[in-house]
C-alpha cells in the first residue's frame, strides 16, 4: 500500500453488536442524506455510507477517523460511549481489506451473501450524485466489485443461496408443517423483501401469499411477476387476522407490528427481517405469537456452508490479486504526472535542438530526425517509469526526478 491512499472506515457490525446496538446506529437512506450534506459542510470531498440490516458503516478518504465517528453519533440515536462499546475504527491498510471482505460476501453474516454488493453500488452512485465522490474513491469501489465478480465466478463460495431473505423461508419449510397451505404475508416491498418474496416462490408452493407496502405500486410491481395477492396499507389488520406467518421487511425506523395489531389464538408465526426491529418486543406477551429476528435467522445456514468455507482461501488470493493491481494503478498514478511532465519537457528540448539544426542545414530531414528523437524519449520515460513503479519509494523517487530536471511538483 502506498502512502498516498489515506482511507478511514468506522461501523458498527453484528460481529460485536446485538439487534438493539445496531438498530442505534441504523440510517435511513433520509438521514444519510443528510449526514453526506453535514460530511460537506465539513470539506470531506469523498465519503460514502453503507448502512443495512447487519452493520452500518462510513468510509472516508483523508479523514480522520474521529471526525467520521462524530458524524454517525450525530446522525443516528447511538452515541460515544455505545460506540466505544461496539463499533470499530480501521484506517488506510485494515480499512482498505475490509472493504474487499464486506464487499466479497466473506464479512456477510451467511458466508458468501452477495446481495451486499449491490447494496454497497448504491451507496457509492448515493455518494456520487451527491458530489462527494472523488476518482480514486472510485476507482477503489470498481476494484472491489472486480473482486467480487471474480469470486463468484471463479469460486463455490455462492453455491446454493444464502441471504437472510433465503434463511428466513429456510426457517419456514423447516418449522412449519405444510408451509403450501399456510396463509402467509409479507409487509414491505424493499430490498429484502423483494429477495424474500422470490424465495417463497421458488420453495413454496403457495398461493396464499399476501403483499402489502405503504407505497401499494411497488407491491403491485412484484405481484404482477409471481401473480400474487397484493392488498392496502390500511388493510393490514384484517390481513394480520387472517396470517399464519408473516415476514416483516419495511425498514422503518420504528416497530410497524407490535402486540395491539394481532387479535388470533391460532398460533402465528413472525418473522422480523428489519433493523432497527421493526416488530415490538410485546408480541412475546402472546402466548400463540412465535417471533424470529434476523440474527436468530442468520445462525441457520443450509448443507451447503461448509464446502462454502473451503472456498475462502481461493477468495482471500483474488483479493489480494485484485488490491496488488489497484495499488499498482496507485503507484502509477502517484508518478504518472512527473513522467508526463518529463517527456514534455524532453520534447520541448527536441524542438528547439531540430529548429536549430535545421539553420545549419537546411536540408536536413526532420521527420527522420523526429522519429529518432521520439524513439529515445519514449525509451528514457519507459525507464524512468519502470524505475518508479519497482522503487521502494515512490514518492522519494519523483522528488528526485522533479529536482533533477526542475520539473515543477503539483
């Protein structure tokens, strides 16, 4: 790792954190908004934020860490003394392999989970639209999703389907006795609700599947794909009545079901996929109510885990492959402008020795003359470079070539 790529990441993660620290430190995609506006306010030119139902995390290039950890405190209902607790602060080579591992699947809490780097493209274009995305930072995420191209095609390590959206109908055809016939609803349409509706699908023949979202045209959007059931936000109790499970996956910020919503003795289960929680803790005080939270649900994993473990080895060598190449890139970049700086300057001494020589003979052929003088210059630059990218010094390395030729640094 060079010098130059000064990169900070603080979050917080289910590796240290239970569903109540996390849920504190959750934004909403309104707040990061915001926290990426007050990031600006404070000058940081590159920044991005990755906040989902297992971590929440902010990566920020020449920052310090301690600025970014103010921000999130600020932003979120967490504070210092939580965080000191439970989150983590990695900075330039530590902050940079983990972002290949989240990035990868392998930091996932079901190994090898690659909707993560979807998540993480949206924070990034988030990022970018908002102008706090500068190229290196860039260029540092197109590496990551490189990584992890490369590890899902070149790997087992996403054999099978492992989600949380997969683990909680994993949980269902496990728990429940003749899943077809139960009368099931899902409640919110976002990203893990999408996903989680395509698994009933797939493993569930059921054709009692009942969606409702706040926002009834996204719910319709994915009915109309699977012919499902689609029904009003304001007909959510009546529905609630009729469930035999139901998957809550709104990511609001508050509890959406809570004990004051069920009025069944039948036994009913609830499976929570949202963080924060978005289903009260006082649905317990049901005797009939089975509640299910995502980190209970992340502990399930199918057959398929344990060849998925094997693979990590294989995943961990294309990211170092994948980190070496960005570094050489930022090795080239680092030295790139003195090199071009240099060939410009020998082009110049090359014009003036041809103009030179061509008053003292006037029939002198310039463009052979040209030719040549092109061929040794490309030939010093070709050496100048190689002799920069193999130092172990870079920066050392261009001082000398600016001071040698007064070539002027940026």
């Amino acid at each position: 790792m060079t010098s130059e790529l000064s990169l900070s990441c603080v979050g917080v993660s289910y590796k240290k954190a239970d569903v109540a620290s996390r849920g504190q430190f959750s934004l909403s995609l309104r707040t990061q908004k915001k926290l990426l506006e007050g990031a600006k306010q404070k000058k940081i030119q590159s920044i991005t934020i990755h906040s989902t139902c297992n971590r929440t995390e902010i990566y920020a290039l020449q920052t310090d860490a301690s600025v970014l950890v103010d921000l999130l405190c600020a932003h979120s209902q967490g504070d210092q003394a939580l965080f000191s607790k439970i989150g983590y602060v990695l900075t330039n080579v530590a902050a940079l392999e983990h972002l290949f591992r989240v990035g990868t699947g392998l930091d996932s809490q079901i190994l090898g989970d690659f909707e993560i780097i979807a998540q993480l493209k949206k924070s990034f274009v988030r990022s970018k639209k908002m102008a706090v995305l500068d190229p290196l930072f860039e260029r540092l995420f197109n590496s990551v999703i490189q990584a992890s191209k490369r590890i899902k095609n070149e790997t087992q390590i996403s054999s099978g389907t492992t989600s949380v959206s997969y683990a909680s109908v994993r949980y269902i055809l496990d728990h429940i006795e003749n899943p077809e016939q139960k009368n099931i609803l899902l409640f919110g349409m976002g990203k893990i609700g999408r996903n989680t509706c395509e698994n009933l699908v797939k493993h569930i023949q059921n054709d009692h599947i009942v969606l409702i979202n706040r926002t009834r045209e996204r719910a319709e959007k994915m009915a109309g794909k699977f012919k499902l059931i689609v029904k009003d936000y304001a007909d959510l109790p009546v529905e609630i009545r009729k469930a035999d499970i139901i998957i809550v996956a709104t990511g609001a910020e508050k509890p959406t079901l809570s004990k004051s919503l069920i009025h069944t003795e039948n036994p009913l289960l609830v499976l929570d996929l949202s963080i924060p929680k978005n289903v009260d803790d006082n649905v317990l005080d049901l005797p009939n109510v089975t509640r299910i939270h995502i980190d209970e649900l992340s502990k399930i994993t199918d057959k398929t885990l344990a060849e998925r473990q094997k693979e990590v080895p294989k995943a961990e060598k294309i990211i170092i492959e994948v980190i070496d190449e960005f570094n050489d890139w930022l090795q080239t970049r680092a030295f790139a402008p003195t090199v071009q700086a240099l060939k410009q300057m020998m082009e110049k001494l090359e014009q003036q020795a041809l103009a030179q020589q061509q008053k003292k003979h006037p029939h002198l052929k310039t463009e052979e003359a040209t030719l040549l003088s092109q061929h040794l210059i490309q030939k010093i630059t070709n050496r100048v470079a190689k002799h920069m990218r193999n130092s172990d010094n870079t920066a050392e390395s261009v001082k000398t070539i600016q001071d040698v030729f007064n070539i002027p640094s940026k």
